[in-house]
C-alpha cells in the first residue's frame, strides 16, 4: 500500500452527505488543479480513449470547454480523509489522503482512487498533458471544471459493492464487475502465463496486456465449462450447449466449487482445443486432404468459418478461422476421459486416440445433420452427444 498525499484549490467544497463514519463531498474544481496519476484501483475496468464517450468529452474540451461542467457528470473518488478550508479569496483548498495499491500488494487490496468516471479522468488528463496528435488541440483547456464527488470511511468490501452498482449504467460487461470480487483468481493463477496478454479479465486493461486481444475472462469459462461433468454429466445426458448459445448465463451461475476440478486442468484444455484447429485445417479440403468417409472438406466455405488467420488463446496462429461449434463438441467429448479431476491418460495420449477420429465423425455429422446452418447444428443437442457417445460407448459403460 502507498499513501497518496494531495492538496487542490476548488471553487466549491461541501459535505453534503454524514453517517457515522462515512462522508461524501462534492468539489468544484478547475481541471488544472486536477492531480495526475490517481490510481484505478476500485474502478470495474480501466478507461480507455478510444471509448465513445471519451472522444465525446474530448470534442467538448476542444471545442466548448466551459460547457464541460455541464455536460460532465463528473468523477467519484475513494479516498481515506478529506478536509476543506474557505480561503480569504473565495476559493477553498482540499487536502485528502488515499490509501492507494503499490507493486507489493498481492491483488485483493483494491485501494483507494478513482472509483467512477475513469473516462473522464483520463480524457482531462490527456487533454492537459498528453501526446496529441497533428491537428488535435485543446487551446482553452484551463477554461473547463470538473465536478468531483470524494466519499471517505468506505471499507474494503463497501468499495466492492458500490463500484459495482455505479457502473452497471455504463454497461460494464459482467465479468468485470465479477473481477471485482476476485472472482477469476484461480482461473488467472491457472492460465500460464505465457497466455496471459491474450485474455482480458476487465475492459481496457494496462497496457502491458494486448489491446488487440479477442479473448476475455468469459471465453476461459466456456471453455472449463465444455469439461465440467458436475455441470454437464455426460452419464446423464447433460451436455455443455450452453458455452455455445449462453456464456454469459455461465459467467452469471459462476461458482468456484463448481469448476474446481476442472480449473487446474486449464492449460491442457487450451492444449486441446489448439490441437482439434491444427486437425480441423489438415482436413480442409484446399490442401488435398480428407474427412470422415474420404470426402473432401473446404472448411473455409463453411457457415461460421472463413479463410482468414485466427489466433488462439495459447498464441498460436493457425491458417483458418474456425468456428466455435467445430471445436466445442470435439472438447466437450473428452470430458468422459475425466476422473475426479485427472485425465485417465496423459492427455498427449489421450489426443492421439480420439483426437482425429473425434474431428472428422464431427465434420460427418454437420453433412448429415447441419449442412445449412452451422448455428442451428450448434443448438442441436444430438451434434454435441453424438461425439460425446462415440468416446463413452467405448471407454465407459454407461
């Protein structure tokens, strides 16, 4: 933890709410007096200036910046102690102490800071000190006020609960606001960390993660979910549709005992599903392969797929996009070779047995089953339990 001392001169200052220990006060204050580096710490996702609304605050700053006090709705801190006095002149100086998140926190402290309006924090701060680009210009920047609500005697969990409630507005995705709670930490220790830049556990990360990356949080749950027989129990003819057609009532029922036998196996799912693509582009038809029955298969004409590069969770680039219902199946047959948490095999072995016999009897079944919509061979409960059968009536009596 590091303590954040600051010390701004506001056009107005009040406390406008008391109850036992807790405070609220609502500032006015020039935007120059602004402090940088306020930390996001309690804020559901970090900001981003590629967002709609910060390029619509950005607009105003340049253009109308008077008018931003207006049109703002303003910044909500976190802060440890706040005090205001009335200067001869009018103005009032705030001092405030925050209790903010250093390097040597291990991850459940989430501090004090800028717990709503990170948009419009990092819009003022890059309007007033950051690289603009040719022809961008903020010329009457120190013209604009911000409003700023600071709230003080908020405990750790409170912080959690309100950051929660006041970005649910801003159509933060759910499993931001779940991160928030810590949620995802036993997924993120299990993710290896070479994945890590791929996958995003809250919108509009630091920027050591790719801004670039296609994959979040609820994609690792899908993928859990397709092995999770205390979910989906292929001896009861339960199957994991929803990873397909529903993730996010998945990242909604999220339960850690749920998924713990499954969570340490993350690393070989991803394995897994990286070799069921590899298979998927050897059957395609452009390289004088075959599928299942030695019919040619040009996967890149198929519905939901295409002849575009795709990168995976693990990093690897393959040569085709590969929809999600020809490799959701094919993982979710391999939930049988589950036992308490273990794979019966070495999953290397595992892979060699059924792997490609599991690939190509998918590829038979969508020609028999699916040919015209790949979505609606997604939705069919016979697509999924047909794979999942074909490794059970085999390996297990059911």
């Amino acid at each position: 933890m590091q303590i954040l001392e600051l010390s701004v001169v506001a056009k107005a200052a009040c406390r406008a709410f008391v109850a036992d220990e807790t405070e609220i006060w609502n500032i006015t204050l020039p935007v120059s007096e602004l402090p940088q580096g306020l930390p996001f710490g309690p804020n559901a996702r970090n900001a981003s200036l590629d967002a709609k609304p910060a390029k619509a605050m950005l607009k105003t700053l340049s253009s109308e910046p008077e008018k931003f006090v207006l049109y703002n709705s303003g910044i909500m801190l976190i802060a440890d102690h706040i005090k205001a006095t009335r200067g001869e002149g009018g103005d009032f100086t705030v001092k405030m102490k925050l209790n903010a998140p250093s390097s040597d926190d291990e991850g459940d402290f989430l501090g004090h800071g800028v717990l709503n309006g990170g948009h419009t924090y990092k819009s003022l701060m890059h309007a007033m000190h950051g690289k603009h680009k040719r022809g961008e210009s903020y010329p009457k920047i120190t013209s604009a006020y911000v409003q700023v609500c600071v709230a003080v005697g908020i405990d750790e969990d409170e912080i959690k609960n309100i950051s929660r409630s006041r970005n649910l507005s801003l159509s933060v995705p759910l499993y931001a606001l779940k991160n928030l709670a810590h949620d995802w930490k036993p997924i993120e220790e299990a993710l290896p960390e070479q994945y890590r830049n791929n996958v995003l556990f809250k919108p509009n990360e630091d920027s050591d993660i790719d801004e670039k990356a296609s994959y979040d949080v609820t994609d690792l749950v899908r993928r859990l979910s397709l092995v999770n027989n205390k979910l989906f129990d292929f001896r009861l003819d339960k199957h994991p549709l929803k990873a397909y057609s529903s993730p996010g009532s998945l990242v909604q029922g999220w339960k850690q005992e749920d998924y713990k036998e499954v969570i340490p196996l993350l690393k070989d799912i991803l394995w897994l599903e990286q070799k069921i693509m590899e298979q998927h582009v050897k059957v395609n038809g452009k390289v004088n392969s075959t599928g299942a029955n030695g019919k040619k298969i040009v996967i890149s004409k198929v519905s939901g797929c295409s002849q575009k590069p795709m990168k995976l969770i693990t990093g690897a680039e393959i040569s085709l996009t590969i929809g999600e219902i020809f490799y959701m199946p094919v993982l979710a047959a391999f939930r049988v070779l589950l036992r308490d948490g273990e794979w019966t095999k070495p999953v290397e072995e595992l892979w060699e047995e059924w792997g490609p016999q599991l690939v190509d009897r998918l590829w038979d079944t969508y020609r028999s089953e699916g040919r015209s919509s790949a979505s609606a061979f997604a939705r069919s409960k016979s697509t999924w339990s047909t794979l999942t059968n074909m490794v059970a009536m085999q390996f297990v009596q059911i």
